[in-house]
C-alpha cells in the first residue's frame, strides 16, 4: 500500500482522498464545555492517523487546549470487524504530550527531542471525551470508507451530514456527560456559598453579642450566652473580613467595658486602613480593657496609614501587644522587612 503524499501540490492517492474527505474537519467533540475536531487525516503504510485539536472552556473563556491522534495501526483490519469496546479504543487515543516528541520552531529547545510529560487534568478530560465518541462518530466514518463512500465530498460541505446517527449518538453522549459534570460542579459551588453565608452569618451574631448583658438583649429579642457577651478570646483567623465587619466588631469591643477577650485573633482576612482606624479608636477609648494582643497579620490591605495608627495606640494602650507583619520595604522608625511591629510598653518597639 502506497504512503500519504505531503500536503501541497501533489494529489493524494484516491484512498488518501477519500478518507481525507471523510474525517478532515470532523467535529469529534461540541458541547459548551469542550470542542474537538480532526485537523488532518494520515496514512503510512498499513496505519491511519487522525490528528486532532481540542479545547477546554467555560463561559466562552479557554481553560486550556491539547493536540493528539487517533492511531490505528492496521486500520484495513477494521473491515468488518466488530466496533473496539471503550477500553480499546482508549489506546489508541492519546494526547501529543505523552509521547517523545520534537521541539518546536518556537521553543528554545528546537531540534531537540522533549520527553512524554504527564497530562493536565483538561487534558485528560478531552482525551476522555474523544474516545468517549471515537465507537460512533470515527467508527462508521471508517466503516462508510470501506462501503466505498466519500468521494468528491471536500467540494460539497452539504454531504459532509450523511453520517448524523453516529455523530448524533457521541454529542449526545457527550453532551449528557457535560451537563452531569457541570450540574455536580454547581451543586459543590453552591454546598461552598452555603457553608460559607453560614460561617459568615454566625461571625456577625458573635460581633453583636460582644458586650450584651441579659435575656432578650440580642437583636431580634434573643437570649445571649454570657461566655458569648465576654469570651476570654475571639478567634476570626481567615474569615474573609473587610472594613465594615471589622467597624461592627469594634462596636461590640466597645460595650466590653469592664473585660473583654484577652486575645483578638484576626489574622489573614480583608482589612484596611478604615479597618484598623475602627479598631484603634475603641481600644483607646477603653474597649475590651482585658485586652493583651491583637493579631493583624497577613492583612495585606494595612498600609503605612494603618501602622501609624497601631504605633498610635501604643501610646494608648501600653499593655497591648498588636503583631503585623511589616511593609515589603523598610517601613519608618527602622523596622525592617519580615519584622513584627509591637504597640506594647512603647509606641512602635520592634521585635
């Protein structure tokens, strides 16, 4: 059996052509999420090679994109074969990456050979996908070759629907397997808001029971738990706090007058300057007077406007500790980067 002619001016044997009008420009894959096609149609010797490009999206943005080839070996022994299970198709369906291969013109390593890589997991989505299909689509395409068919099809791109069955049957397939994946990706998005809204909404109820003394003092008229009203310490690490929850705990600090938590933990949320400010005006108003530390670390929003503000509230409250994580550069007063800045026994000692 003759080889493939090189793409260009020389016209490929007849079989070449009829398989080329066959699978060229064949959308394998076409759902919201993903999109394949078969690029180019090879043949050496006794094999067949479809190569094929696919993408990954979501919402119309490309999540990411792989090359690969449907390769059988002997595909003349595919003439009146039964169709290969799933599991057969899958070897001969694999990505560009996973085998050696040449560099690339535009890569620094040009010429050289690159070795098989491990696939991402968009990658291994679309490889999955394409052979998912390969037993409809490709399967009575190469079955329409042997009865004979697609001639003269590359002119007219009318005929190319004379297969809707098989293509039917794969984007329907494909398409169910999407939906189910997106339906379960939503359902995990939405488990996460739910947890989250929760998480959120039982922080505010803490900040409004700060300082709360008696039955139906809460809001809506509920009761409080004393050890709610004055906690020995108040732990908000990493719960995505910004300013305006922040100014509402400084409300509940301030109506601790008499003790209030001995440690106020609110490292790596979303505060600011305003944030700070809020904090520094009720703690030097007398706020939550048992007070001995306050952790703002990982508050990436605290600019030098906020630091003068806590060497401010040394000043203030001499007994407090308030740890944060200094600027990128040197910040004023000689504290270096990586050190801590502490309001304790002085404005603005370092540690």
């Amino acid at each position: 059996m003759s080889s493939l002619h090189a793409y260009g001016k020389m016209e490929p044997p007849p079989r070449v052509a009829r398989l080329r009008n066959l699978f060229d420009g064949l959308v394998l894959v076409d759902n919201k999420r993903q999109h394949a096609v078969v690029r180019s149609t090879w043949v050496y010797k006794e094999g067949l090679s479809l190569k094929w490009e696919a993408k990954a999206m979501l919402s119309g943005a490309i999540l990411g994109q792989t090359a690969g080839e449907i390769e059988l070996v002997d595909f003349e022994a595919c003439r009146g074969a039964d169709n290969p299970s799933a599991e057969a198709w899958g070897g001969k369906v694999r990505c560009t990456v996973e085998k050696k291969r040449e560099a690339g013109q535009s890569s620094r390593n040009w010429g050289t050979q690159v070795e098989p890589s491990a696939l991402t997991m968009y990658e291994k989505t679309l490889k999955a996908a394409i052979i998912g299909v390969c037993g409809g689509i490709v399967w009575e395409r190469l079955q329409a070759y042997f009865a004979g068919e697609g001639g003269g099809w590359a002119a007219d791109e009318g005929e190319r629907v004379r297969f809707p069955a098989g293509a039917a049957a794969g984007a329907a397939e494909a398409a169910a397997k999407a939906a189910a994946e997106e339906e379960e990706s939503a359902a995990r998005v939405h488990a996460v808001k739910v947890q989250y809204d929760k998480k959120y909404a039982e922080t505010l109820r803490l900040m409004d029971a700060l300082g709360v003394v008696g039955a139906g003092a809460a809001e809506g008229g509920g009761e409080v738990d004393p050890a709610e009203a004055d906690p020995d310490k108040i732990d908000f690490l990493c719960h995505g706090l910004k300013d305006a929850d922040v100014e509402r705990l400084a409300a509940g600090l301030a109506r601790c007058t008499t003790r209030g938590p001995a440690l106020v933990d609110l490292q790596h949320n979303a505060i600011e300057d305003a944030g700070v400010q809020a904090l520094v005006v009720a703690l030097a108003g007398g706020a939550a007077p048992a007070l001995k530390e306050l952790r703002l670390d990982g508050n990436k929003g605290i600019t030098q406007v906020g630091r003068n503000l806590i060497t401010g509230l040394g000043l203030m409250r001499k007994g407090v500790k308030v740890s944060i994580h200094a600027l990128p550069e040197a910040a004023e007063g000689g504290v270096a980067a990586g050190d801590t800045v502490v309001a304790a026994g002085g404005a603005g000692a370092a540690t």
